[in-house]
C-alpha cells in the first residue's frame, strides 16, 4: 500500500458503516484506532466505563480485520502512546505516509477542535465527514430553532416523527396523539409483577485484560469493575437488544418512571451505551420497536416513549449542545456556587432515594432517567450545588455519557443552568414525588411525611428553600405559579421553620 488514505475511528464510532468508511476501498486504507490518556483523564470516568469503552474499541478492530480493513491499534499502555489522538495521528502519518486523512467528525466541541486543525499541522488533506448516524444534520436543526426563544423538545420531535414515519398513520400521529408521556407515570407495581433481568455478558480474555488494565491505571477514578455486564460486541449488543424488545418493552411504558430498592434495572433497556458509542443503530431499533406495536406485542405508550427518548431527546439534545456552543457548560441561572457533596462518589448518605441511585451508579456506571432527573439531578438544583460540577460528574459516572448528550440534560433540563431556553420549567419537587414513584421512602432514616422535623425529609424543606431563594427568577414562570401561591398561604412560623430547617440541612450537608 504506497500512500494509503488514513481514517482514524474514534472511541464512539464503533460503527461499521461509519461514514468516513462509507466508499472506501480496504486494500487503499488504513484505520487508526487508539486509546489515548487525555480521553480516559479528561475528567475521571467510571472504572466501568473505561473498561466498556476499550473493550468495545478493541473487539471492533477485530470485527474490522475480520471484514477485510488494516487497522493499526494503539493500545493505553503501549510505551510510545502519546497520549493524545493528535500525537497519535503524527505518529502514524510517520509509520504510513498516509496520502489523506478522512475522518467522521465528532461529537464534543474539544475533540472538533483538534480535528479541524489537522490540515494544517499535518500538511495533509483531511476530509471531516458528517456523522450520518444521526437524524437530523447541523443545518436542519438550526433551520428548524431559528427565531425561537424557546427551544421545546416536543415540536423538534414531531418533526423527527415526520421524518422517519415512525409511529404515522399517513400525516398523523399513530393513535391521533403525539406524546404518551401521561400514561407512563404508574408508580411503583404492587405484588409479585415479573420483572425482565437484562443480559449479563460474562467477560473473555480481552475484556478480563482491559478490567486489568483499568483498576492498575485508574485506581482513584470513581466506581467498581467488579459488576462489569456490558456486551462489547455488536453481536453481543443485538442480543441485548432482542432481550429488551421481548421482555422488558411491554411494560417500559408503564412503569419507566418506577424506581424500587435494590433494583437498578427495572424495564429498562440499557442499550445507550451501545447506541452513543456505535454498536447498535438507533433509527433501526426504533423501527424493530414499531414493528413489535404493529404486530399487537406492545401497547402505544410503551413504543411511542420508548422512540420518543431516542429520535426527541436523543436528537434533540445534540442539536442544543452544537447550537449553543462549548461555552454552555459556563451557564448558570441560578447563580449556584456550592460544591458536590462528597456522598456523589461514595454513596455514604441516610438519604435512601440518594444512597440507591449513587450506590447503583457506582456499582454499574448506569442509573435510568427518573433516578438522575428527580433524585440526584433534584437533589443538586435545591441545594445549589454548582452545575459545572454536577455535569462533570454525570460526565464521570455513566457509561452512555459524552458531552454533546450528558451536558444539556443535566445544565439545561436537569440543573435549568440555561435559564429556560431547554425546559418549561425547573424540574424541582419535594420528597412526595420520590415516595410516589418508587418504594424508597419506606427504608429511609429521613420521613418524607413530615418537612420541619429533625428527621424530615431534606427534599421537603429544601424544595421551599429553593423556590424562595430564586423568587425573582421563577415567580414569572406561569408553570410556577400554584407553586408560589402555595407558599404566600403558609404563615409565617411555617415559613421560618422551612428556611431554618432548610439552612441546617445546607450547613450540615455532607453529613446527611
């Protein structure tokens, strides 16, 4: 090969019909894949997550080899890596004498960066391909938010409805609604309900190295190996798939808002970490989805929420995070200052709804959507916990977490740090909701029952808290307003209990 194109393929590209391949001929190429420490140190990911990443990235050199393509793999520990995709690229360019780059482009702001300026500092021509995994390209959902003050998820996803002719009965909607959400609310199923247990891929030599490799390297980094049950494999990730769609889609609808002791997974489907990273294509599960509504397997609700979150949210929260720019990480509404409790990396709290969440996040690097928008997403907003620190930390956590999906829902939808322009509203609640909507409250130290006590609920009083401390922000909100007229009907004993309870609980709030 005298002067191969080099397609560098980046840890969530692990698709294999990535764009940058899409034309190309095996025998004028040669792939580059590399583990790099700036992406496993950028911020201190989960144990878990950096063993899923890197275990997926290499079986997929293999699944590469086996199609024919050259690929050239740099492994972490390997002692020539730079350490960076750049210094990397330079050495490659030294062993190939590549005649082009071609890449896909990616998907958070630093790494476009670094990409955009290769041209230049390699002196070589480089093709930035667009990813085609999405729905919706740049320009389409900057045509579709220009001139909007409001940026609301729910038209975007009509449009995205429109597109794909997911769920249409000619030029409406299946069922004559849009949305379902309001049927997937049923709290916590009573009795002796069959619950699907997702599969548990049992590590092979490959993936047992990188658990190896990952607690000798990131001993400090937040989060255990020792439950590790990811599929790495696209073949492993079908599997996954079909598991999901067969026994746990049925009643996601139902119960997706359901949280329960003990139980991480529920009727979840726990495939995000194989969609963001590549090994699974969402539009074709979304199709697989509707073909199971269509043949009577799966009620409505349960289909249009289960494609609402991939081809709404999904798409939609990338298109806010490269609309917006890398300066939306900056944004803070509420003025919030006060730092992460120490409890969001160990899970040491009396706070039973916060111990669950954490303590299954730090055990398995995933907590389903109620847990981090209404547990601990909630629980950071009412104390006023800084949002640049709580999106790092969901950055860390979670497997399926890179920036352009985890940081508008959490500054935007999650911490309201944008002011509005992503939520209707703050997504604030007191300690009701939780006991609502899950079986935590029973086995808690804390009673949500009760909001001025010693052992009241921290959510209860801290909730009122909140809303006083940012009046001048949130009375306008017409979505808050039963809220505030709530708190001018209590008198003024009841409100001082609430504010001095509530400065207790801050004042004392790694001890919680």
């Amino acid at each position: 090969m005298a002067h191969p194109v080099l397609i560098p393929i980046l840890g969530d590209q692990l698709s294999l019909d990535l764009s940058s391949l899409d034309g190309m001929e095996p025998e004028d190429c040669i792939i580059l894949m590399m583990e790099v420490a700036n992406e496993t140190e950028y911020v201190r990911h989960h144990k878990a997550k950096i063993a899923y990443i890197l275990s997926a990235m290499r079986h997929h050199a293999e699944a590469l080899r086996d199609r024919g393509w050259t690929v050239d793999y740099v492994m972490l520990d390997d002692p020539d890596n730079d350490g960076s995709f750049s210094g990397e690229v330079a050495r490659a360019i030294e062993r190939h004498a590549p005649s082009a780059i071609r890449v896909t482009e990616a998907g958070e702001w630093r790494v476009r960066e670094m990409l955009e300026q290769w041209e230049e500092r390699f002196d070589l021509p480089v093709t930035i391909c667009p990813d085609t995994r999405f729905l919706a390209t740049h320009a389409e959902f900057e045509d579709w938010a220009e001139g909007k003050k409001q940026l609301r998820m729910e038209f975007f996803y009509r449009e995205m409805r429109r597109k794909t002719g997911l769920l249409m009965d000619g030029d409406k909607p299946e069922g004559d609604a849009w949305n379902y959400d309001s049927e997937n609310r049923k709290p916590a199923p009573g009795g002796d309900l069959l619950m699907p247990r997702p599969i548990r891929f049992r590590p092979d030599d490959t993936t047992k190295a990188v658990i190896a490799l990952v607690n000798a390297h990131f001993a400090d980094h937040p989060g255990t190996t020792d439950h590790f049950r990811f599929a790495v494999t696209h073949e492993e990730a079908m599997r996954a798939r079909l598991q999901f769609l067969d026994e746990a889609l049925p009643n996601f609808g139902d119960y997706q808002d359901v949280m329960l002791r003990g139980e991480p997974f529920l009727w979840h489907s726990i495939l995000s970490p194989y969609i963001n990273s590549g090994l699974l294509d969402p539009v074709d599960l979304c199709r697989d989805v509707e073909e199971r509504y269509r043949a009577g397997k799966v009620p409505l609700n349960a289909a249009e929420g289960f494609i609402r979150q991939i081809i709404g949210w999904r798409e939609y929260m990338r298109g806010i995070y490269w609309r917006e720019g890398p300066d939306y990480v900056e944004r803070n509404f509420f003025g919030a200052d006060r730092d992460l409790p120490g409890f969001y990396y160990d899970g040491d709290t009396r706070m039973e709804c916060m111990a669950q969440a954490i303590g299954q996040t730090l055990d398995h690097a995933y907590a389903h959507h109620i847990q981090r928008l209404m547990v601990t997403g909630n629980f950071a907003m009412l104390a006023g916990i800084d949002p640049k620190q709580i999106h790092v930390w969901y950055l860390e956590v979670y497997a399926d977490a890179y920036e352009w999906v985890e940081l508008p829902n959490v500054l935007g939808m999650s911490q309201f740090g944008d002011g509005g322009l992503l939520a209707s509203k703050p997504y604030a609640s007191s300690g009701n909701y939780i006991d609502r909507m899950s079986d935590y409250c029973g086995a808690c130290a804390y009673n949500v029952k009760t909001r001025t006590d010693e052992d009241s609920c921290p959510f209860n009083a801290l909730y009122w808290d909140f809303l006083v401390r940012n009046e001048d922000k949130l009375s306008g909100n017409n979505r808050m307003s039963l809220a505030y007229r709530n708190w001018e009907r209590k008198d003024s004993q009841e409100k001082k209990a609430l504010r001095d309870r509530a400065a207790t609980l801050l004042e004392q709030i790694e001890t919680l």
